[in-house]
C-alpha cells in the first residue's frame, strides 16, 4: 500500500478531464523568443510586457545590490530584514502611485491576501468581480467576511448587492485590467458607487501598473482615482520585470497593513537586489513611454493580423487577447500544434477560467519586432486551416 495512492488517482481524474498541467523548461533569459523543451519559439504568452525582464539596467542593478547589500536579507521586514533599498523604494512608489505612502510584499499573492484579510473581517461583506484573480478569491475566503460575487463588471448588480448587504464595513474589490480577458474594470463607475455607499476599494493593476496612464501608474492614474481608491495594489514580477508586489494607500492603512498583514508579518523580506531591479524599471517607465506606445501599437497589428484570419482575439486590441477556444482538449492541442510552427501561447483552463471558456491566452510584449508578429500571424493561419 502506497501513501501517494491518491495523488495518482487525483490525477486521473484530472487527465480525463483535459486538465492535467505540466511544467515546460525555458532555456536561457526571457525574452521575445525563447528555447522551450530545446526549439527556439516565439513567446507570445509571458507577462513580461515591456521586456524589462532581461534589460541591461535591471541586470546592472540587481548587480550593484547584490556587491552593496548581499543576497539574503535574513529576516521579516518586521524584524531585521528591512532595509536601505525597501525604505527608499517604497517612498518612490508612493510617489508614482500619488499616495502617502507604499508596502512591499513578497508576491501579488501575498499582497492581495494579505490586504484584504486585514480590511475586512467576520462582521464586515466583500464585493467581488467574479473574473477577479484567484489570490483575490483566496483572500476573500481567508478574511472570513461574508463574500459578495458579483458579475464581470455588472455595476449595476454591485450597487444592488451593496444595497442589500449590510455590515460593518464593505469593500468593493476588482482587477484593473482583467488577467484573462484583457478587458478594463468600469473604475470611475465604480469609485462612484462606492462613495455612495461608503465603501472602501481595492483595485489590483497587475496587468496595468507600468502600462497604462501617462506615466505608466496603472488605469487608477489613466482615471485621475487616487483620491477615490483606497488601496492600489500592483505587481513588480509582470511589466516591471522584477518580482514582488507592492500595496500603495494613505499612511494609515500602510501602518496598518504593516501591522496586521499576515503575509507582510510572518515572510522574509525581498532581497535587495530584486528591489533593485524593480526601482531601475520604474526609472525605465518614468522616462521612456515609447515603450508603452510600441506595446499598443504591436497589440494592435497583432490583433488586426487575428481578425483577418477570422480570429476572435478580444473586443479591441490590448496586450491580454484572449482566444476563446472552449474545450479544453481542443484549446491544449492548438497549443501544442503552435509550438510545432514555432510559436509559444499557452491554454488556459479551469480552474484558472470558468468551465467552458477555456482559451489561448495570446500576450504582447513592447519587444516584438513587426516580423515576429506577421510570423505568429502566420503560425496561426496554419494552425487553423487544419483544425476547420
Ligand atoms: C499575477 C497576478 C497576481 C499575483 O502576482 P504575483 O506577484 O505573480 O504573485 C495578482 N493579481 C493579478 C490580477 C495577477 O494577474
């Protein structure tokens, strides 16, 4: 009798379902193509959207940490790990994002987990979009607030909840740019609502911090609602090329996450050289916004070039298109059929999409050159002439 008996029943079940999951190991840095599993591909699916992941000032200073401060930091910020790079990055985030001031966490998933547990509790209700991420879902769960689902950016089914949902305090909680639709959030809209109902709101700009507003501060920005959201949240591992994530909000809801974050408390600070790393990028997105313009411009002819095979690649062009395929074997078998031609998009499946909807997730970065996108353009038209 075997002990890990289950785990290979578990994935039986999940193998019949079209939904088991395997790791593909990329050779080399990240960067418009990549050697996946030993052929050279096109990467048409990372996060890395202004393909600052490999840039040369982000290498250099993560360098010039690693010689100044080390590697580790050797304990929670809380305790000895704070140090000289977090204190002065967090004051230059609070300043990109106009806030009073800005945490660090270890991951987005730290941060949303850790900031909604710490806003809401048991006698207090969450109002979710229900394509929210699933460390918002997490957190939600993890609160033990009575958890509102609302439907995807429905503002008028929020406002009939908030309505009909007292409690002692409410937060209204929603991606800014949705991570598997591409699609925006109605924020002023909903800024609005939640005045009217004296709730607070949370806006998770993972898909958005470095890409849109002017400078590059996320749709909060592009909006004018840093006065209206109460808490920004954003990634550092996606456009910014690092990794890590951080909270920005009024002074005190920062000391207050500081002090009862769980997932701020209980954690080993970043290391240095990934701060580093990040506040280069940050100088990258202050003072070259050709690199936001060439993202949208590379969106755009990549979703033109979709639309002309008869490619559904979302409502308008945006650096998340979504192909919405539906089966999950079909949307896997495409997938790997891409890979063949030499073009890496991946297939995203339950649970990360809801039953039904599986799709090819096609991501842009600012890097692409014209050539690498009629390429993919081309892959596909293959790809899809034997799958008709
Ligand atoms: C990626 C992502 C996160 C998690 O961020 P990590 O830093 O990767 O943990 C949170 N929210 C959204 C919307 C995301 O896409």
């Amino acid at each position: 009798m075997r002990t890990d008996e289950f785990a290979t029943r578990e994935l039986a079940i999940r193998r019949v379902a079209g939904l088991t999951r395997r790791l593909r190991q990329i050779d080399g840095a990240q960067g418009t193509w990549v050697t996946v599993e030993g052929r050279r591909t096109l990467l048409l699916c990372s996060n890395n959207y202004l393909g600052l992941a490999n840039h040369p000032a982000l290498i250099e200073a993560a360098q010039r940490a690693a010689l100044q401060y080390g590697v580790g930091t050797g304990a929670s910020r809380l305790i000895s790990g704070s140090m000289r790079p977090h204190h002065v990055f967090e004051q230059r985030l609070a300043a990109f994002k106009s806030t009073e001031a800005a945490l660090l966490f270890t991951s987005g998933y730290h941060a949303n987990i850790g900031a909604i547990t710490a806003l809401v509790g048991r006698e207090d209700a969450v109002f979710s979009d229900r394509l929210n991420h699933a460390s918002i879902i997490d957190g939600c769960r993890l609160s033990g607030a009575r958890v509102v689902v609302y439907p995807h950016a429905d503002t008028a089914a929020l406002e009939a909840s908030l309505r009909s949902t007292p409690a002692r305090r409410r937060l209204i909680v929603t991606d800014s740019i949705f991570s598997m639709e591409g699609d925006t959030a109605p924020l002023t809209n909903i800024c609005a609502i939640a005045k009217r109902y004296d709730a607070m709101v949370m806006v998770d700009e993972a898909h958005a911090t470095g890409i849109v507003g002017p400078h590059g501060g996320g749709v909060v920005e592009a909006h004018g609602l840093h006065a209206d959201v109460t808490l920004q949240m954003g990634t550092l591992g996606k456009a910014l090329g690092a990794f890590g994530a951080y909270v920005a909000a009024s002074r005190p809801m920062i000391d207050l996450l500081m002090n009862t974050a769980r997932s701020f408390i209980f954690t080993t600070a970043l290391p240095p050289p990934v701060v580093a790393a990040a506040d280069a990028a940050l100088s990258i997105i202050a003072t070259d916004a050709d690199r936001r313009r060439r993202l949208q411009c590379n969106a755009a002819r990549l979703w033109e070039g979709l639309r002309g095979l008869g490619i559904d690649a979302g409502r308008q062009p945006g650096h998340i298109m979504p192909i919405r395929i539906g089966d999950a074997d079909r949307t896997m078998r495409i997938s790997e059929r891409l890979l063949d031609e030499g073009v890496y998009v991946q297939g995203i499946r339950p649970p990360t999409v809801p039953v039904g909807t599986s799709r090819l997730r096609v991501t842009v970065m600012s890097t692409h050159t014209r050539d690498d996108l009629d390429f993919a353009v081309d892959c596909f038209r293959r790809v899809l002439a034997e799958e008709s």
